[in-house]
C-alpha cells in the first residue's frame, strides 16, 4: 500500500494516515503485517482496489471487481464503490453479472458482438420492453414434472427454474394466477410464494442482443 502510495506521488505525511484508512475500509487491517500470497482471492481483490484508491481517484476503471468472490468481499466491494460513487467519484464497471449492473449502476450500457446495442438508466432499458412480464413462485413440494406442467399453461411463454422457484413468462399474469391456483389445488399443494415481476434488465439484454431462452438454457438465434 505504501509503495502504492509512492507511485502515485501521495505526500509522505498521507500515505500512512490513508494507508491506514483504506485497510480498515477493507478489512485487511489486522492483517496488514501479513505476507499478501496467503490472503483469500476475495483478499486480494479488496487490497488491489485498496491500492487503485489511495490516490483518491476522481475516475475508477474496475474489470469484473466481484467476480468469482466470496460473499463478504463482494458485499465490501459493492459499499465501497457505492460510497466512493456517492461522493462524486465517476466509476465505470464491467461485469456480466446483469443483476450486480442493474443494482449498482446509474447507467447501463449492453455491448453485443463490441458495438453498443442500448445505453441508458436501468429502469428506462426495461421500460422498452414492458411487454415482457413474469410470475415467480414456489411450492411447498417441487419436482421435475412441474416445470413440464407449468409450460403448458395458456398465456404461459416460457418457464424456467430459479433455485427453488419457478419463474413463468407472461403477457396475462392474472390469468397466469388464476391456473397455478387451481393447478396448487389438483396435486395437493401449496403457493409458498407468488410474486409478479416486470421485465428484468437480464430480459433486457437477450431481446437487445439476440438470445432466447430454450429449455431453461440461453442460446443464441439468427
């Protein structure tokens, strides 16, 4: 961190103070007298964007800051860029993960095969798509057959598994309702959960970028 510090020609009476600052930020302070090659890969991400930050950047370029990390980490990264971001710093973030886009950025732009295929605020890309809507719910007994019943509902586009959850895609979610009801009531069991939803941001990207759904899977068409 200090040799960091050098190289961006902090001055040597902040390097400490900021050094300092940014290990506790990052719950790496009590470790600070340790060797970094026996730190966590979550470890070692926080202490690189500590190291991007001693500077106190007004700009922050960040490649996939939370990929493949542990829940702590990624949850630490995710406040610091949300408090660096609500301090006026500019941060732009690459990342495959649409939900992680859609919670942390003010806009977002969807690049298809390198070109920009849409650039805006999260809620106003999936207001482009309204006509995409879905149900998820869950039951209090699941199985295999149930995604296959639940494709053959009228009005139903398209099932997929979430985790426990089932999430179907409709233009009619009332009528949707209405048949998982009574569907719950023929086999004996019982909505845990049911929720509408409008179109996601991950809606957003397959229709923009050419994908559909197939199988519960995600393929490319022509």
């Amino acid at each position: 961190m200090i040799f960091s510090a050098e190289l961006y020609h902090v001055a040597r009476k902040e390097r400490e103070k900021k050094t300092n600052e940014l290990l506790t930020i990052f719950g790496l302070h009590e470790r600070r007298n340790d060797k970094v090659h026996g730190f966590s890969k979550g470890m070692k991400r926080r202490l690189t964007l500590a190291m991007g930050l001693v500077n106190s950047p007004c700009l922050l370029f960040l490649d996939e800051p939370t990929s493949g990390l542990d829940v702590q980490s990624n949850l630490i990264i995710r406040d610091v860029v949300t408090d660096l971001v609500r301090e006026g710093v500019t941060v732009f973030l690459t990342t495959h993960n649409i939900e992680e886009a859609n919670v942390m950025c003010d806009r977002v732009a969807i690049i298809n095969k390198g070109k920009i295929a849409a650039i805006d605020a999260p809620e106003r890309l999936k207001k482009t798509i309204q006509s995409v809507q879905s149900i998820e719910l869950s039951f209090n007994h699941s199985s295999t057959d149930q995604l296959d019943d639940l494709r053959h509902f009228p009005m139903v586009n398209d099932v997929k598994k979430v985790g426990d959850k089932f999430k179907l895609y409709t233009q009619d979610p009332s009528e949707v309702i209405d048949a998982v009801m009574v569907y719950a009531h023929m086999h004996n069991l019982k909505v845990i959960s049911i929720t509408t939803l409008g179109p996601s941001l991950e809606d957003v990207f397959i229709r923009l970028t050419g994908l559909q759904r197939a199988g519960g899977a995600v393929r490319a068409i022509d």
